[in-house]
C-alpha cells in the first residue's frame, strides 16, 4: 500500500484492474485504492506478470503492507506459502507492489526485489507497519532482532509487544542503544501505553467560525507540525519556569580582547555561542536537565547536543550543535552560524534537526526582556535568554568594599523544566552554576 | 520552497450530461498526464444525476429505478471517492484535472485545499461555512454546502471533485442519503443568504478561489 499522503494510514483495495497471471506494463495501472473521499489509480512499479494478488478487494490495509507480487522475469512463480516465507528468503524474482516509484518521495522509492543482500533500513521498511516503526523507534529496538509473524516475515504490532515484553526491549532511544542501562539495578520496563495514541500522539485543533471579512488559508507543513508538537508538549510536561539574571562584562571584555584574533581566524562568536559553550559544560554536572522521562523511566543522555531554535520568519526550526560539549567556543559559535543560515536557506540535512537534548531559544535578539518557552517533546528542559542590554546595577567595588550603582550589561535568563524529573531547587543550583561559569567565563573556552 | 510554475486553463462548459463529463474527463487525463495541457478545471452543470462513488451503499439511494426514470433523474456507478450525491440545475460542480506532482502528492492535503477553496467561495458571499471533523465536505450550520469526491489516476492526475449548491432545489436532495450521512441536512448559497445569486460571479470567484488555495 503506498504512502498517498502524510497524514494517510491504511487504504483499502476497491479493485483489481490485473489478475493473476496478466502481464503488466511498468505504470499501467493495476488496482484502485479508496482512502476518504478519493478513489486512487496505483500503477504497476515494474513489468512482469502479476503472480500473486495478497490483498483481497475491500480490503482496508496499512501504508506498506505488501499488496500483490510482480514476477519481472515473467516466470509464474507462485508462491503458495507466502505467510511462512520471510522476505529475504524469497525467490528471486518477484517485485513486491508496496511503495512505489511513482507514488512516494524519492527517500521512499524501494521496489523491493528480494535480494538477500538487502539493507537493514529496506529490511525494516518491507518488514514493518508505521505503527511498528514508531514503537520500535521510542524504545530503541531493531526490527532485524523481532521474528515476524506477519505475512513474509512482517513485524507485527503483536509481535514488538511481545517481544518487549520477553528480553529484547532496553527502553533506550536509538542513539544511546548500547549506552543505556538502569541506573541504581532498577530493571526498565516499557510497554507501549494506548494514552499515547489516544491523548499524547493525536492533535485535534477545534475549529472556529469564519466571518464575513475574514481569511482563511491552510496551515504550512512547518506551521502544522509546530502547533502539533506545542500541544503535545504542553500536554505532556508540566511546565515550570525559574529565572536569573547575568552579567556580560566579562563576556564582553573576552569579545573586545578577542576580536582581532578572532576576525584573523574567521571566526563567529556571538553571545549565544558563549551561553551554548558554558549551557554544555554545566550540563554536565546535571543530568536530570539533559534527561527525558519516558515511561515510568527516566533516560539520563548520554551525549549534550543543543537544539539551537531558529526564527525563520515565518516558522521556527531548531537545528542540533551535536555533542556540544566536545567543541570548543570558536567551534560551538562557528557551528551556529553555520545551522543558523543552512535553515534560513532550508538546506538542513534531517539528523541536523534531531536528537536534541536540551535547547536554547534566544526571544531576546528581538527585544523581549524574557520569554517563557515551551520544553520541545523529548527533552526535559529549554533556556530562554532575554534581550542582552545596559541595565544599572549595584556593584560591591572591589578595590574600597562599598556598594556603588554602575553600568552593567546584563540579561534575564528564563529556565523552562519538565517538572516531573526536575526539581525547583534543580533548576535553580543549575540555574546559578550558568550564572557563575557565564561571569567567570574561562579565557581559554 | 521550489514549486514548479503552474498555469491554470478554465473550460466553462454550461450544462453537460454526466455521460459526457466522464468521456471528457478521461480524454483531459490523459492529456494532462502527457502534459500537453495545463492544469485544467472545468466549471459546469448536470441536468438531474445521482452518482454512486466507490464507498456508496445503494441503501442511500431511496429511490427504486422506476421512480428515478419517472423523475428524470439519472443514476450513475463512478470511479471516484465518497458515497452517493446528487447533481443538478443550480449546482455548480468543478473537475480539476491537475497534476500533482511534484508538490502536492498527498491525498489529504488536496481534499483539504478543496475544501479550502469551497470556504473561500462561501466567503466571499458572506457565508460561514467550515470543515467538519467528521467528514470531507464544507458544511453551515444549515447542513452540508460542498460536496467532494475525487479520483486520482495513474501518475497522480486527479478528476472528479467539488459540488457547491448555489440555487439547487435542494428537495432532490430527499432521494438521498447525502454521502451517507442520515442527519446531515443539505443547504445553499440561496438558502443562506435568502436571496438570489449569480451563477456567473460564484464562478468567478471559484476560479478565483483556486489560484489562491493552489497557487496558480
């Protein structure tokens, strides 16, 4: 069944235009799929003769289930025992109709022959519904390791529960498979809760009356992605905000120092980038704010990648400085520059936008004084630095011990945290332990 | 970001038989999909027709064949979406047949731009009329406004689609279950605004409607 569009899960089968042992022409159509209010002509992915029709007319089935078998060759091998075969093991031969070529995105585009040189991204596509991937993806389980009891050796959704409910599952996402392991012997568990379909996963944004002088246009993708991971966001952590306020003279003492040096070399270094190099150092030392509760488990990360959002006017992306806390200041300010204008050109690569652990908004750059972000999905924190700017401030002198009013450069910090895993007191000592490394900032970072 | 330059023909084609929109259809299909035509939408009436599309239940045809003959009113099984609807005089009914490639390759999103479109048109007449979550269709709180139902043939060139009652005697609409739907009732630009509309400027800004919604 082929992908016929972003939001559409299963079709049904109306009708077979071929039947078994017709031969058909690569395009020419060979069955029609109903989904809604559309009737939809699927052509065939390849010539050959249709030697095996799997879906039934009337039936209604997932994007990906394998509908029916092309055999290019021409050679009517019929394969009675389809249900028992896994794909891999098939006879060479047969084109499986799935996705294809002409109805998906080019990433999609995988007539499969059943090669057994197949690749394991092939494997887990052929061999898995999206509800599988989904599940397999949030609990870092490869597809490869499941039996399938599905049709070919699918995977079905019984199967993963199963299977993580025997041995297999570690509960860990899937760049930290190896890394994860329970903290303190306590076992993790997971299991797929139906809440997560019911409430957490899907968005229904309640519609509005149109008046006479009103526009009414259709949400972008970006636009209809960002309202859904909002609510959902907001749905799932219970939002807390803590704030401080910190001083830049030091940082803008490095700047001016720096600036020759720094012109030579090429290098960007925005004030952002110094908030980004000491957020990753202090994150370090607490990792319930570079953490995820997932379950009744929390995942401490095990690497600091930091979301950085961009406004893209209109629109927002938050592309990833990957272990963030392995560059260096010039590398970290580098680097954001870098993502910054890659987004505004929508020349990201996709694991640019993925994989954030903690992210930092900057509503400041455009004048607000603080912002109150909301925590992206999947991360358990988001700082938010307000407009960077010459405050009066009362400053002990150093030199005489009196208290004198001066003139600072200064910023209020907001902290937005996940309540459930971290603490007020949490986010205050991380909160002050930024404060600190950002007035004291190390001339060597 | 990169859509392709897209043009927009319009066949204004008065009443036409339900028999001839289809061969006419069929032939602009292929011709779209050769891309020897642009993106085209034809603006028309049917004399008195229910159609059957591929999820109908003959159940919601509540008339037997005698009584439709008598009537006048045609019945046709056709290759597109949706349940059963009825055509007639004061109806105006649009057949895009556009390609969807490269940009627009989702089914939903194109049955929601259609709906788009029908809202804009209530809209410029003062109309309030809005999607339902319960199904395809733009719907007041009279009862469903526009109807749709669509096919997409080999190589993502769509046919079929949009209906909008603008002077429909809306009593035809009581030989059936419209789209399946028991409780919904039917309604019209007329019925809404109570008082007479001009074909000729709703189709206008149908067309008008549909390079805004499909950047044409």
């Amino acid at each position: 069944m082929p992908q016929m569009g972003e939001s559409i899960a299963e079709g049904t089968v109306s009708k077979w235009l071929k039947q078994v042992g017709d031969t058909v022409e690569r395009d020419e159509p060979i069955l029609e799929i109903s989904t809604d209010k559309v009737d939809a002509e699927i052509p065939a992915p390849s010539a050959g003769i249709l030697v095996e029709v799997v879906v039934e007319e009337g039936e209604t089935v997932e994007v990906g289930t394998v509908l029916a078998l092309i055999d290019p060759e021409g050679i009517a091998l019929v394969d009675t025992t389809p249900d028992k075969t896994l794909e891999p093991d098939l006879p060479s031969g047969p084109k499986k109709i799935t996705e294809l070529p002409d109805l998906v995105e080019p990433s999609l585009v995988t007539t499969q022959t059943s090669d057994v040189s197949q690749s394991a991204e092939e494997r887990l596509r052929t061999r898995s519904t999206p509800v599988v991937r989904k599940i397999a993806a949030e609990h870092g389980i490869d597809l490869a390791n499941i039996v399938g009891s599905g049709h070919a050796g699918r995977v079905t959704k019984q199967d993963i529960v199963a299977f993580m409910g025997s041995s297999g599952a570690t509960g860990a996402d899937p760049p930290t498979i190896s890394a994860a392991r329970a903290r303190d012997g306590v076992p993790i568990q997971s299991e797929p809760s139906s809440l997560w379909d019911s409430f957490y996963k899907e968005v229904q944004h309640p519609e509005y009356p149109v008046r006479p002088a009103d526009q009414v246009e259709g949400m972008d993708k970006m636009r209809r992605l960002t309202a859904e991971h909002m609510v959902v966001a907001k749905r799932i952590a219970p939002h807390v905000h803590s704030f401080i306020e910190i001083d830049f003279s030091i940082i803008d003492r490095i700047r001016t120092l720096s600036r020759s040096r720094w012109e030579a070399q090429n290098a960007r270094v925005s004030y952002t980038a110094f908030v980004a190099w000491a957020v990753s150092r202090v994150l370090r030392d607490f990792p319930m704010v570079n953490s995820v509760v997932s379950g009744n488990n929390v995942i401490y990360r095990g690497n600091v990648n930091l979301g950085m959002a961009v406004d893209l006017d209109p629109g927002l992306i938050v592309p990833v400085v990957h272990d963030a806390d392995h560059l260096g200041l010039i590398g970290i300010g580098n680097k954001i520059v870098d993502l910054a204008s890659r987004a505004r050109a929508r020349k990201l690569m996709p694991d640019e936008i993925q994989g954030a652990t903690f992210t930092i908004t900057n509503p400041g750059v455009l004048g607000t004084v603080v912002g109150l972000p909301v925590i992206p999905k999947g991360t358990s924190a988001i700082l938010g630095i307000g407009s960077i700017e010459k405050r009066v401030a009362v400053v002990t002198d150093q030199q005489t011990e009196t208290d004198v009013v001066a003139i600072r450069k200064r910023a209020l910090f907001s902290l937005g945290y996940d309540h459930r895993i971290v603490d007020g007191a949490d986010a205050a000592r991380f909160l002050s332990a930024l404060k600190e490394m950002l007035e004291s900032f190390p001339e060597d970072a | 970001m990169n859509s392709p330059h897209r043009s927009l023909a319009v066949r204004e084609l008065g009443t036409i038989e339900y028999s001839e929109a289809l061969e006419l259809q069929a032939h602009l299909i292929r011709e779209r999909r050769e891309a020897t035509i642009p993106d085209t939408i034809l603006l028309l009436e049917h004399p008195h027709v229910i159609t059957l599309g591929s999820s109908s239940d003959y159940a919601h045809v509540l008339l037997d064949a005698g009584e439709l003959e008598k009537r006048g009113i045609a019945l046709f099984e056709v290759g597109r979406g949706g349940d059963v609807t009825y055509h007639g005089p004061g109806q105006l009914v649009v057949y895009p047949i556009m390609d969807l490639k490269p940009d627009r390759k989702d089914l939903h999103r194109y049955l929601r731009d259609l709906e788009s479109v029908l809202i804009k048109v209530a809209c410029s007449f003062g109309v309030q009329a809005n999607r339902d979550p319960s199904g395809t269709g733009v719907f007041t709180e009279l009862g469903k406004l526009g109807a749709i139902g669509v096919r997409v043939s080999s190589g993502w060139i769509t046919s079929h689609g949009i209906a909008l009652n603008v002077s429909t005697k809306l009593d035809f609409f009581k030989t059936i279950v419209p789209c399946g739907i028991r409780d919904c009732g039917v309604t019209s630009l007329e019925r809404e605004l109570q008082a007479p509309v001009c074909m000729a400027e709703v189709k206008e800004c149908m067309v008008e409607s549909f390079k805004q919604v499909f950047s044409l």
